[in-house]
C-alpha cells in the first residue's frame, strides 16, 4: 500500500474502497481448511491472523482526521509487509494442498 509521497490520492482511496473483511466467516474457513490437511488448517491460521492484522492498520489508518490526514512517518511497513508475506505464502500452502486433493 502505498504512502500519500507515492500517490497522493492514497487516503481518499482507503477511505472510498471497501477494505473490510468483517464479514468474512474465517472460522468456516479454519474448519473447512483442517478437512483438508494439518497443514491447510494451520495456513488457514495464519491468513486470519495475517488479514486481521491489516485490518487492523486499515482502521488506524481510516481514523486518521480527513483534515489532517495519517502520519505515514509512524507506519510500520514492516508489519504491514509480514503480514502481506504471510498471507500469501498461507494461500500458497492451500492451493498446493488442495492440487494434490484432485
């Protein structure tokens, strides 16, 4: 995700899209994924943990005053980015698991 130095447009998108997964059902998705693997059910884990965590930042970010816009200089991208990682080497553990199902 870019900072407003990149794209200035960047916290009228935040605000405008719908960055939200609140209604994403991740303990049908943990069970459905256990079916599958010990390991699918761990990555399944991991991408609640790895999504919630951005959302988390989502919000932080949403909170900020329009008029004074958020302090990209306290971002962590470094979560940011672990959490971005960690999400889709998860995805990647799934849909290798899931290639061998068929």
């Amino acid at each position: 995700m870019p900072g407003p130095t990149v794209n200035p447009q960047v916290m009228a998108m935040i605000r405008e899209r719908g960055f939200g997964w609140g209604y994403f059902d991740y303990g049908r998705f943990r069970t459905l994924a256990s079916e599958v693997s010990p390991d699918t059910g761990h990555a399944a884990s991991v991408i609640e943990s790895a999504m919630r965590s951005l959302a988390d930042d989502l919000a932080v970010i949403r909170s900020a005053e329009p008029s004074v816009g958020y302090d990209w200089n306290h971002f962590d991208w470094r979560i940011w980015n672990n959490s971005v990682v960690g999400a889709r080497d998860a995805l990647q553990i799934i849909v290798k698991e899931l290639a061998l199902e068929q």
